[in-house]
C-alpha cells in the first residue's frame, strides 16, 4: 500500500490558489484511478480520503482538512493506523515558489524550504526521510510570500501550471506504481534547465 498526501488549505475560498497545488494534483489522480471516478471521499485520519488503484499498487490519496501548518496530523494518522513506512511508502505533494511555476521536482528527502506543511509533517514524523513532489508556483517578486501563495494564479501563469499538475500527477502515479528512483529519473530530467530550489 501507498499513500499519496496532497497538501493545500480546505475551504472554497482557496479553490484553485497556489497553496493549494498539492490538492489540484490530487484531484486529477482521483480522476484517473480511483472507481468510480466519482466516489466520494470519505473522511479518515482528519482528511478526506480516497481509495484509488495504480497498476497493482493499492494507493490512498489524502487531502489533509487542516490548515497548511498543521498537515502532519493528518499524514502522521494514516502512516501509524495502516503501518506504513514513510521512507519508501509516502509521498507528499505540494506548492514551491522556489521553483519556475509548472517545474517539479521530486526528492525522497530534504529540507522543508520554508514550506509550513511540509516543515509540519517532517516534525511530526520526526524524520525528513519520506518522499516529496514540488511543484513550482514561480517566486512571489515584491508581494508579500503569504499573500502570493494565497492567491490565484495570473492569466500568464495558468497554462504552465495546468501543464505542471498534469506532469505532477503522471510522476506521482509512476512513483507509486515503479518507485522513487524511476520516477526522479524520469521527470526531473524533464525540467533540467530549471535548478532553482534544489532543497
């Protein structure tokens, strides 16, 4: 079994802002793999839950129903309840603005990069040793980081991003059918040129 964490504010009003990156490719997973596409999810582990099948990987796709910082209540409830070993069986998904806007990257460990959610789930699992996918959202210039990543993505921006929550949850679904490795080798070559962030 996996678990796939997408991470991003619950609430309508932060449909579709930067922060909320991790929930959007979540979304598409759920789409493709989950049976019927239109089940609803169930609330588990202070989340909403879905059941999804990836190549013969059984896959639970969990949006966390915190707010950002608090993410790792959620990620922490689901690893312990099916045992889980977040090393090889997590993977967490979410916004960078440290990255080009629709670049990913994926690591199977590293810093947080200032991102509450993850810095969340790496101090409540004690460890940094589990799997991310970062998908850039472009820096945030002279707006203030806080009100950049809470708002929506500009008319120039939307189709790199569409682009990269499509290319995001193709990685996501590769790591949890071939594994880290594969899916590093993969998807990180495709975006070579852009090396900001390389937390």
């Amino acid at each position: 079994m996996r678990l796939i964490v997408g991470l991003g504010n619950p609430g309508a009003e932060y449909n579709a802002t930067r922060h909320n990156a991790g929930f959007d490719v979540l979304d598409r997973l759920a789409r493709r793999f989950t049976n019927p596409p239109a089940s609803p999810a169930k609330s588990r582990f202070t989340g909403l839950l879905l059941e999804a099948q990836i190549g013969s990987e059984r896959v639970l796709l969990l949006k966390p129903t915190t707010f950002m910082n608090l993410s790792g209540v959620s990620a922490l409830e689901a690893i312990r309840f099916h045992k889980l070993n977040a090393a090889t069986d997590v993977l967490v998904i979410a916004d960078d603005f440290a990255l080009p806007c629709g670049v990913i990257r994926l690591r199977g460990q590293g810093s947080d990069g200032g991102h509450n959610g993850l810095a969340d789930i790496t101090r409540r699992l004690g460890s940094d040793h589990w799997s991310r996918l970062r998908v850039g959202i472009d820096a945030p210039g002279k707006i203030p980081t806080e009100n950049y990543v809470l708002g929506h993505f500009t008319s120039e921006q939307k189709p790199r991003m569409e682009a990269g929550l499509d290319e995001a949850a193709e990685a996501a679904a590769c790591w949890a059918e071939r594994g880290l490795e594969h899916a590093m080798n993969t998807f990180n070559r495709r975006g070579a040129g852009a090396t900001a962030g390389e937390a």
